[in-house]
C-alpha cells in the first residue's frame, strides 16, 4: 500500500523489522549477534513476535538491548505485518528430564 514501509528481509539498517506488544524493532543491526542465533529473530521479521518473546523469560539485559532497537514514530499498522509462521501453536516447554539420545546402555 501506498505510504506504508516495508519489512523486509535483512540488508542495511531499518530493513528488518519486528514487532513486540504494539512496539517496531529494528532488528537489522542485531540479528547476528542474537545469543539464540540469528534464525530465531530472521524468521519473525515483519511479524508479530509477542508471544514469542515473554514465553521465552527474556532477562533484564536482554530487555535493555530490546529497549535499544525500538523504532521511534512507528508502529506497527505502518508495515504490511505478517501472518504467524503457524497459526495457534503453542511453544512446547523442555522436557523435564534431559532427552536421552542413541541406544540404551
């Protein structure tokens, strides 16, 4: 639509949005350094990643960096947001006991 950004795939700064509880980040600068690899953050640009984010028990450092990214004077209805990657998925929590892997003893 006409006068609306784009998100887009990562290239130079501002290209790779997200959003967080009705916030644009611009996770462009970011991504490669994300400690859970930049996969995680790449696949939920130009989405909706609040679910995502508070599930995951981000720590305050974390949270600070965030504060870093935000994009002032946008939100979201600015960008052509996409669909969930998977519509009504939960994250499912680590198992309790460490999967074991391989034949048993």
């Amino acid at each position: 639509q006409e006068g609306r950004a784009e998100a887009q795939p990562a290239g130079k700064q501002g290209d790779a949005v997200l959003f967080i509880e009705g916030k644009v980040y611009d996770i462009s600068g970011f991504a490669d350094r994300h400690p859970g690899g930049a996969m995680v953050l790449r696949r939920l640009e130009g989405r909706d990643a609040t679910v995502g984010f508070q599930k995951v028990g981000h720590s305050e450092g974390a949270k600070s960096t965030l504060a870093t990214l935000l994009v002032e004077g946008k939100v979201p209805e600015d960008y052509p947001v996409l669909p969930p990657l998977v519509s009504g998925a939960e994250m499912v929590p680590p198992p309790a006991q460490p999967v074991r892997r391989g034949l048993p003893p």
